[in-house]
C-alpha cells in the first residue's frame, strides 16, 4: 500500500508540473526548485525530484548538475512536428470512429457543434473562450469514439502539448468559423460510415489548423 501511495504521489506532481509548463504558469527557462515547488504541492523534495527527471525525459526540462531543473517548454519545431504526426494519428482516429462510435457519441459530437456555432455568433471574450473549449470537446469525444486506449492516450498527450497553439489557431474568428464548419464535416462523414472521407477531412483539419498557425512545413 505504502508503494502504491509514493507511485500515486510521484504521478500527481508529474501531471501537475507537466500541466504547468504546458499551460504557460512556467515559462521557458525557469528554474523549477525543488524545494519551492514541494511547499507548493505539500510534497516532500522526493517526489518533486523524480517528477523532473520524468519531464526532462519528455524534454519538458533541462537537469544541469550542481545547478538546478530548467523549464525547456516547447519549441516551433516540436509543434510543428507534434501536428504533422497528430494529423496522420488523427484522420485513422475518424476512419476507426466511422466502425465504433455509439449514437451517444454522435449526439455529443452533434451537440458541441451546434454550441461552437452558436457561441460564433455572439461576439466577446467569453465567447470566444466557449469555442475553443468546444473546439477541445470535440476531439475528446472523438479520441474515445475511435475505441483504441493506446491512441486515445497519444493523441490526447499531443493536444495537450500544443494547448497553448491550439488556443492561438481559434483566436481569431475567421479560423474558428473554418474548424467548426471542418468539425462539421467530419461528423458527417463519420455518421455515414465513410471511413475513407472522415480519415482525409480528420488530417486536412490537422494541417489547416497548422498552416493558420504559419507552422512551415520543412520536409
């Protein structure tokens, strides 16, 4: 029990870190000091300390020796590559969703849709804070329609890489009208059964969302 209860505390300040350096609280090259960060969690230095060594395997955080843990963050290159895989994994996502989805998913699908564009029509901040959460929604809903844990867990760790990205692409409101209508059309596809359609407008979504962002593709 006492083994399961460490395994559990080093994930919750894992996540929490990672969550952290992901959504902007720490900027790129800040120092993360274990100590600091173990009154913040209510943690001891232990848990802190392995927590960052799984980060700076991610690449999240660069450990210098006799120094201390910096923040590394996300280059123009990691998202760049993060969505030219992503649009591969997310347009076999759609296909395997056109054979899984349940009606309670196309409902929720449907639902997030009808909300965007309702959001899209009033202007504001806070609506457009509603869209890109919306935005969110719906390729959670469509991760966990495709029935694959394995790439359910991989996509959703690549949206959360590109959060801050993703959050710039439906700023502006011209883009947000686009996925929405793009979101529209994969739902179409994948309420016929078309495999073969919803894998082509699943990955063109991905690319247009990456081009908005004048991510260049170098290969």
């Amino acid at each position: 029990m006492e083994e399961y209860q460490d395994s559990s505390l080093r994930g919750r300040v894992f996540r929490q870190l990672r969550e952290n350096i992901l959504s902007g609280v720490y900027k790129e090259n800040d120092e993360l000091r274990e100590i600091n960060i173990g009154k913040e969690l209510g943690v001891s230095r232990t848990p802190v300390r392995e927590a960052l060594r799984q980060l700076e395997l991610e690449g999240l955080v660069t450990i210098i020796p006799n120094k201390g843990a910096y923040v590394t963050g996300i280059t123009q290159k990691d998202v760049r590559d993060i969505y030219k895989v992503r649009g591969v994994l997310e347009g076999m996502c759609a296909r395997w969703a056109t054979k899984h989805i349940t009606e309670e998913q196309i409902e929720k699908l449907e639902e997030i849709v009808m909300l965007a564009k309702f959001h899209l029509e009033k202007k504001g901040a806070q609506n457009a804070a509603q869209v890109s959460e919306l935005d969110g929604k719906f390729h959670k809903v469509l991760y966990e329609a495709c029935d694959s844990r394995i790439l359910e867990h991989v996509l959703s760790d690549f949206h959360k890489y590109v959060q801050t990205a993703r959050r710039m692409s439906v700023k502006t409101k011209d883009r947000a009208e686009k996925s929405v209508e793009e979101h529209k059309r994969i739902l179409d596809a994948i309420r016929s059964r078309d495999g073969e359609l919803a894998e082509k407008l699943a990955s063109r979504h991905i690319v247009n969302v990456m081009e908005n962002l004048h991510i260049e593709d170098e290969t």
